[in-house]
C-alpha cells in the first residue's frame, strides 16, 4: 500500500473531476473526504473506490455556499479521519447557454455564489484548520478553475467564466497572505473535458476544437491535481495549471 501522506477534502467530489480526482488521490496515498451536494449514490461509489484502493474515506454531504455547512463538512472529515492536510476547491455550477444580455440577476446569483463564494468560504475554512498562524502543520489548497476564465466563453458561459476568473485571482491572493504560514495555494483550469457539466451536443460541437483534437478525460486533470496537492509540487505556489489540450 502506498505510503500515507495524509487527509484530503474534495468539494464536489461525488462526480465529474472531483470523483476522478478523489480516486486518483487515494492512488497516491490520501485518505479521502468526500464532499457532495445532493447524490448520495455517487458519492457512495467515490468512498468505496477509495476504499478499494486500500485508503480510509467517507462521504459528507454539505452545500458549500453555506458558511454553517463548510465548518459542518470540515469538522466531519477531521472527526473522521484526521488533520486535513490538502483541500481541493472543486464545487462548481453552469447555466445554459446564453449571451450576457439575456442573464437575469438570479442566474447571475447563483453561478458566482456556487463557483466564487463558495470557493472563498472553503479557503477560509481550510486556512483555519491548516495553517501554523492557527497552530497548525501547514498544508495545500488547490482550486479548480476552468480554461473558460481566460477565453471567457462568449455567447455561452460569460458568467461561469468571470466566476472562474474570481477564483484565478484568489489563487494567487490566497498564496501570497499564507506563503509563511505552512499553505500553498495552485490551481488547475481544465478545458473541454467530458462530464456531465456541459449541455446535451457541445462536445459534439466543440470536442476537436483542441489542438490535440479531442476532449480530454476527468481522470487527467485528476492526475494533475494529485501532482499539485502532493510535495513533488513543493517549491510552486500561487500559480494555475491549463489541462487544456492546448485551447
């Protein structure tokens, strides 16, 4: 079995990227929170991959826009399996497809407070538990972003993509005030991978559109996200990773 390098919390880690990516973790030796909105089943499926895999892991339902539910989840994982060593801030939400002058102020609401506010509460929440200026060890935060926050998805996803370039900027904010304190903080933008984020026929549309001419696989940017969380990564901070197949 693989040598143990600690706790993990993955927020929406029941399916998608965040299913790969708790997986992929527990292949490297984490024990797993499992953080998950609404599919008990899914979730279900995640823990016991992980616990195939020869790691402890345990599912926590929590609504992460919810600053009572963050403390709920991060005190859950930590009674149940240890310390939380690394977070990966995955929670995330899109609306259909839609030009800007067609968004109304409820949708606007709801994809920032999913993909932005919540991604602020758990740092904060992780910056608690993890960081020597609160008496503890140290440890990694990586935030999942999206290529879409730097081509900005016109005509599309305008919206998602300015909530995901909030989270680029409290990447690099977040590593600097915490350089000191024992936390890196990395992030990774994934492009056109195939989950059930996108609507019925766009990466039929768009999947060649990458120059390496396909859609990429949950399980890559989980392998990247494994790299960041780890210390093969321990002299980068406050820097994001494109898994985008080159778009």
């Amino acid at each position: 079995m693989t040598e143990s390098r600690g706790v993990v919390l993955v927020t929406g880690g029941g399916r998608g990227i965040g299913a790969a990516a708790s997986v992929a973790l527990a292949k490297d030796g984490w024990d797993v929170g499992v953080g998950y909105l609404s599919r008990d089943d899914e979730a279900s499926r995640v823990v016991a991959a992980c616990t195939a895999l020869g790691r402890r892991a345990l599912a926590v339902q929590a609504d992460v826009v919810e600053a009572a539910d963050v403390e709920r989840l991060f005190d859950a994982v930590t009674d149940g399996l240890g310390p939380i060593g690394a977070v990966i801030n995955n929670a995330g939400v899109v609306s259909p497809s839609g030009r800007v002058d067609e968004y109304d102020a409820a949708r606007i609401d709801r994809v920032f407070r999913v993909n932005a506010v919540s991604a602020f509460l758990v740092a904060g929440a992780a910056v608690r538990r993890m960081s020597t200026k609160y008496g503890h060890g140290g440890g990694v935060i990586v935030n999942v972003s999206s290529r879409a926050a730097v081509l900005g998805s016109a005509g599309e996803y305008v919206d998602y993509a300015a909530s995901k370039a909030a989270v680029d900027a409290l990447t690099v904010g977040l590593a600097n005030e915490v350089a000191n304190e024992g936390i890196r903080v990395l992030g990774v933008r994934p492009g056109l991978i195939e989950t059930d984020i996108h609507e019925a026929g766009r990466l039929d549309r768009l999947g060649t559109t990458p120059p390496l001419g396909r859609p990429g696989q949950p399980e890559e940017v989980a392998e990247v996200i494994a790299f960041l969380a780890s210390d093969r990564s321990s002299y980068m901070t406050g820097t994001t990773m494109d898994v985008s197949g080159g778009r």
